[in-house]
C-alpha cells in the first residue's frame, strides 16, 4: 500500500504482536513516536550493529507497524498508529472485561475484611451486655 | 473503598496472556475468593445480565472444577478443567476449556499471588495451545464472544421494534 510517498504493508494482528513482543523493537516505535527517523538515527541509541537493527525493522514493517519513505536519500522509517491502535483495542476490551469482574471482587475483599471486625464487635457488645445484665440481676 | 489497582493486561510471547492487578487485602482473602465456590461466584459473572448458577471447585492436585454462566434469557456457557498444582496461599496452576470454546485446544491457567503491605499483586497467566488460539481469545473475549453476540441481537431486536 502507498500513502503520501511511505510504503506500507498491511500487517495480520499475529504479526503486530510477534513484532511488540521484542523489547528492542517497541524502543524503535517508541522512537518513531517522536518523529519520522534514518536506519542510522535509529541504531544510535543501540549497541547494535546497522544490519541487526535494519533486521528489527524489516520485522516492524511486516508487521505494518511503520513505512519507509520512497523518494528521499536517508529512506525515514515511520510509525504507522493503525495496527498498534487495533491490537491495543483487543487488549483493551479484554481488560475491561475483567476489570468488571475485579471491581466485583475489590468490594467482596472489602466485606470480608469488615466482616470478622463486624463479628468481633458483636461479641464485645454481647459480652457487655451480658455483664451489664448480671450485674444488675445479682 | 476506592478501587486500588488498575488491571494491566499484556500479551506475551507467543502463546500467552498476562494480567496483573493489585487488591487490597490479605493474600489468603485473595486466595479464598479465587477457589472458594461460594465466593468464587459473587464475583466471577461475567458482563451485566449473567449470573453463575453452577460453581463446582474440587480443590486438590487432579480435582476438577465447572463453572456455567446464564444469561437471563436463556443462554448458557461453561468451561472447566483440572487443578495441576497448589501451593496454598501462592500458587494455582489449572486448565481451561470452554464447552463451546471459539478457539483451539485447551489453556493451561497460573494464578500467582503476593503480599507486601497488606496489599495482594495478582498475576494470572493463561497459556493457549497456540498462537492463534491466543489471538482469537483476544480478538473475542466472553463479552464479545458468543455469549454478547446475543445481547447486541437483543438491543438490536429491542430497537427496531421500537
């Protein structure tokens, strides 16, 4: 696919996370989240060599997380938001999945903590009672 | 209480899901409410409109459990499996199969907990048989899978006739 002179390919989600799964990888995006960015520019803040970054790259493109510009010399790879917004929605919408059901569970946690306090309060009032009732009986 | 951790959900590798979140209280509450049936199932019901009719833990290395979720128009969804390891109040290792799972083979579940300050972190693990099962578990997971397939046919049934 081309948008705007930047050579893209349309990734699956399979790829997208088998790309993000890389730690040195998701430093390049994070990178390219500042601006477009050379091979070079790239690999500056890495100790590795050119090939093995341009290695990473060639898997983020696959991916389609980022394009290469066509006409310019220094060839500036660009991050590409779509696919990384479309694995981050699946995520997101499986958290909030379960963070429905742990909200549940954050306030069952909270009456099972209250709960023995509760009991133990009733005790001591009961006891009190108790001997208040003694007292005046004998 | 105010609600004190935020659920983070990661995938990774190949195969996995990680989820990690932070309740507060004690480690073995936690514990409890993840393997007690009778708490189990005043928490774990799945998206508004479901309740938990079947919650079944037979709680030792080889026991099995059965959840099944309904809906209150009728439907229904299950899944269970068998406990692999326990380690009472740190560590639960059990598999995972939905009767009409959406996605191949069976998943094998790590629920780790720790304590530090009065404060539990869960970190729950599943691991599918493969990569694609894993991403078509994040691509439908139970809201949107079969279960709210019917609930948005509901509303838009309800809206049309309106």
């Amino acid at each position: 696919m081309e948008l705007h002179g930047y050579t893209q390919t349309v990734g699956s989600l399979d790829a997208t996370f088998a790309a993000l799964a890389d730690p040195t990888r998701r430093a390049i995006l994070a990178r390219l989240a500042e601006g477009d960015a050379s091979v070079s520019e790239l690999a500056e803040p890495f100790a590795m060599s050119q090939p093995a970054i341009s290695k990473h790259l060639k898997v983020l493109e696959r991916a389609g997380l980022i394009s290469r510009a066509r006409e310019a010399q220094r060839r500036p790879r660009r991050l590409e938001a779509a696919p990384l917004a479309e694995a981050s929605q699946w995520i997101e919408t499986y958290r909030q999945f379960w963070e429905g059901q742990f909200q549940r569970l954050d306030a069952l946690l909270d009456q099972l903590k209250s709960a023995p306090k509760k009991q133990a309060r009733a005790k001591r009032r009961a006891h009190a009672l108790h001997t208040h009732i003694e007292r005046r009986t004998h | 209480m105010a609600n004190p951790g935020k659920l983070k959900v990661e995938a990774r590798g190949d195969r996995e899901i990680v989820m990690t979140r932070e309740f507060t209280a004690p480690r073995e509450l936690v514990f409890d409410a993840f393997t007690k049936p009778g708490l189990v199932r005043q928490w774990l019901l799945g998206p508004p409109g479901w309740t938990m009719p079947v919650c079944e833990i037979d709680f030792r290395v080889g026991g099995s459990y059965r959840y099944v979720w309904r809906h209150n128009n009728g439907n229904e969804m299950g899944m269970g499996g068998v406990y692999r390891e326990i380690v009472v109040p740190e560590r639960i290792v059990s598999t995972e199969k939905f009767d009409e799972a959406w996605y191949p083979g069976e998943a094998v579940g790590t629920v780790l907990l720790t304590e530090s300050g009065g404060r539990t972190t869960v970190t729950q693990v599943v691991q599918y048989s493969s990569k694609e099962a894993r991403d078509s578990v994040l691509k439908s997971p139970m809201e949107s899978g079969v279960a709210a397939g019917y609930d948005r046919l509901e509303q838009l049934l309800a809206q049309k006739a309106a």
